[in-house]
C-alpha cells in the first residue's frame, strides 16, 4: 500500500501541470505596500508621482501581459526600489495591476 501511495504522489509531482493562479489581493498588499510611493495603484489614491505612470495606465497599454511584467518586476531598474519580490509576489502584483485596466 506504501508503494501504491508513494508512487501516485511521486506521479502527481512529476506530472506538468498548470502553475497556481495569480492572487491579485495579494498583489494590491504589495503594490499598496511598495509602490504607492510613485504609481497610482488604485480609484482611490490621487496622487503618486509625475514621472510613474499609474497602474490602470500601465494595464491599458495594449502590449500588456501580466507574465511578462511579473518577469520585468524581479529585475530592480535604476527608478524603481530594490523591493526582492519573489516569483510568487511578482505574478501576483502582476495579476492586480492587470485588474486595473481602464474600463
């Protein structure tokens, strides 16, 4: 039975399947924690900084996509805090900032 059990798990892990979705709450935490500094992250900020573009600006562009700015957010840029997002925070900051797409 042991070998059974072990065997479906070991079948389980080593079977590609799809990552875990995104957690946009989490990445409104993140993106109130660390970026509200320069971005407008929400309706309900006013200001943030002239030279940042706001989040439902940055969702609207049409070359947007969410992978691709998770991936651009592990690498600190010289305008922007070194915040050590981990791959999980950075798809999730992602998934919020894609949620503010201007209606």
């Amino acid at each position: 039975m042991r070998a059974l059990t072990l065997g479906l798990s070991l079948l389980l892990i080593a079977v590609p399947g799809r990552a875990p979705a995104a957690d946009a709450q989490n990445g409104e935490t993140l993106a109130k924690r660390w970026c509200t500094g320069c971005h407008v992250v929400s309706d309900e900020q006013r200001k943030g900084s002239d030279m940042a573009p706001s989040f439902a600006a940055i969702a609207s562009q049409p070359n947007f996509n969410e992978e691709r700015l998770a991936f651009f957010l592990l690498e600190p840029h010289p305008k922007m805090a070194n915040m050590a997002l981990s791959r999980n925070d950075t798809k999730d900051l992602a998934a919020y900032i894609g949620q503010q797409k201007r209606r």
